[in-house]
C-alpha cells in the first residue's frame, strides 16, 4: 500500500481537514501518478454534502487530476515514468459491455467507477485527487499534450469532457447555433468549444455581469436571462442548447427558444424531478437530453483538440489550505472560473 497525503472530508459538515489516503499497491497494468494539480468541480461538494446519495467517510475527492507518472507496472505499455499525466471522472468500467467495448466508457452498463465515493474492484472506497498520490490502471490515465499548460490541464478532465461530447454529439459547427446556459466552470469551456468547432455561440446567463468575459471566450451574443424580454426575443432560434446548471430552470421556457429539430442537453442536474410539458416538444421536433462526461477515446480527442486550438480554462491557483475557502466561494459563484489546487503546498 501507498499513504498519500490528502486533504479530506471527515463528514459532510466539517471542513475538509488533511489527513491520509491509503493507495493500493501498483499492480501489473497500474500507474502511480504524483499528482501536481486538482481542480475543485461542483461535484466534489456536492458529494461530500451527501446531495447525491450517501456517503463513506472519511472521503477525499477530486476528479479534476493532473499530475505526473513516477511508477508503472510491468504490463503497462501507454505510459512512462516522467510522462505527463491526467486523470477524470473515471477510474475503472467493466470494459465488456457494448458500450465498454465500443469506447463509451461512461455509459458502462454495469457502471462506471468513479473517481471517489465508489467501489473499487479490490472492495475498497475510490478517493479522489486532493492528494499526492493516486493509482489509476493505464486505461483510465490520459497523457497531456505537451502544448496545455501543466496547471491548467485538470479542468479539462471533467469540465472540459462535459461540454465538449455533447457538443461534438449534437455537430456544434458551422452554421449552427448553440447556446451556453450558465457561465461557470462548464460553461466557460463550453463556450470556448463551441467558438473553435465554429458554431455561432450565444451565452445566456442571470445577469449582465459575465458580458465581456463571454465575448473574451468566443461568445458571439450574451443575453441576460433575468430580463423576460430574452426569451421573446430569441424564440426559436438554437439547434442546440448547453445547459450547465445544476438548480432548476423554468424548461419549458428554454425549451421555446429551440429551432427545428433543436435539442437542450444537460450536463448539470438539480437533484429534484423537473417538469417539461410535452406540446413544448412537439412544436419544433424539439428534444430534451442529457449526457455525463466523454469515453477515454474522446476525452484524448477533447485534448488534442486543447493543443491545436489553444484551448485553456481561467483558473485560480490555491493553496491546499485555501481549500475549504474556495468551496465556499463555489457555492457563492464567486470563480471565474475554476480553482486548481496546488498540490505540492500539502506537504507544508
Ligand atoms: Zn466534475
Ligand atoms: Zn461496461
């Protein structure tokens, strides 16, 4: 076993505190990753606050890992000690199922196991990147291209993959209109996505604040949702809408603002049912969908694709000790637009 050092979630009041996280031994298709960087997803709190199901304490999470390879095992063959390294959502899948075997690692029949807060195949509870170290099997471990910056490279494991599958599912492109709901950590990356694929991307967002960021991005029109007179005006208009947040929207009213066969896919969720009236979908031919992360195969497209287009989140860089400070400023929306832990200050 491996002791790394953590900052952890001892319940899903207290404050995250450091503490230890046991890693298994490096097996024969394992690489150990000293982990450089962690990105802090909404997801993180989230799942410590017992949102989305329960929860094993203690729990150290992080899905947003960038770090770099010092060991592998002796079957290993995609990876080298020095290499530079991330890790995502995911940490194992079945790997037999149709969509295990046809690259769609996220949609494993039998699961996906996620990065924390799930059963690993040795029975123990997966812990996630606030921490040194981690032990990935190769397959779920991606190399970073040289051309991303080492520590703007985490976010793009889950924010990045979030936004870009639906948007290369859905053909965001030339000639098409796609619009970005929420400016946040999603959103700011899917707005630089949709910009690069070419489409014409418009962000539509609670208030007027975000404007000149959103155009900075690659948004070509901001619209203040708060304002009623937004949705008359754009009615009909999206074949396809990014939906990044996660409390809930009125979707009937987002819905309208679709063109023919336009679809709103969701990649935030607010725990509760929502309501959707179906007449709204058959005007239109409209659609209403979801999609969670990518596959590995796309994930290493979604990078490359960061390297040719020079593709970066805005991140803030802080101390591990910051951490519990940061996740409060997560829950105000107060980042613009996502914190990277320096993991290197956890040996302080
Ligand atoms: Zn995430
Ligand atoms: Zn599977």
């Amino acid at each position: 076993m491996i002791s790394a050092r953590a900052y952890t979630a001892i319940s899903a009041t207290d404050p995250l505190v450091p503490g230890v996280v046991e890693r298994r031994a490096v097996g024969p298709k394992d690489v150990l990753v000293e982990i450089a960087w962690a990105g802090i997803c909404h997801s993180d709190i989230h799942t410590v606050r017992g949102d989305w199901g329960p929860v094993t304490y203690p729990l150290t999470v992080g899905h947003e890992i960038a770090g770099t390879v010092v060991q592998v095992g002796a079957e290993v063959t995609g990876h080298a000690v020095g290499d530079r390294v991330g890790v995502g959502c995911m940490v194992d899948s079945c790997r037999e199922c149709a969509n295990c075997r046809s690259g769609r690692e996220q949609y494993c029949l039998r699961g996906f196991t996620d990065t924390f807060n799930a059963i690993d195949r040795d029975g123990r509870v997966t812990q996630g990147g606030y921490s040194t170290h981690i032990v990935v099997d190769e397959h779920f471990v991606l190399r970073l291209p040289d051309a991303i910056p080492f520590q703007k490279a985490a976010p793009l494991l889950c924010a990045g993959i979030t936004t870009y599958s639906p948007l290369r599912h859905w053909n965001a492109g030339p000639g098409k209109k796609v619009a970005v709901v929420g400016l946040g950590g999603l959103g700011h990356m899917a707005v630089k996505f949709a910009h690069a694929m070419g489409a014409e991307v418009t962000v539509l967002s609670q208030s007027p604040r975000k404007r000149e960021d959103a155009l900075r991005f690659g948004a070509d029109h901001y619209h203040a949702t708060g304002d009623p007179a937004t949705f008359e005006r754009l009615a009909n208009t999206f074949d396809l809408i990014v939906n990044t947040v996660s409390a809930p929207l009125d979707f009937d009213a987002y819905l309208k603002l679709l063109a023919l066969d336009g679809t709103i896919v969701n990649v935030g969720a607010p725990p509760e049912q929502v309501p959707v009236t179906l007449f709204t979908l058959f005007a239109n031919r409209r659609s209403f969908a979801g999609s969670t992360i990518g596959g590995i195969a796309e994930t290493r497209e979604m990078l490359d694709f960061c390297a040719e287009h020079g593709i970066t989140p805005e991140v803030e860089v802080i101390r591990a000790a910051d951490v519990n400070k940061a996740w409060q400023r997560v829950l105000d929306a107060d980042v613009r637009y996502r914190f990277v832990i320096d993991i290197a200050t956890l040996a302080d």
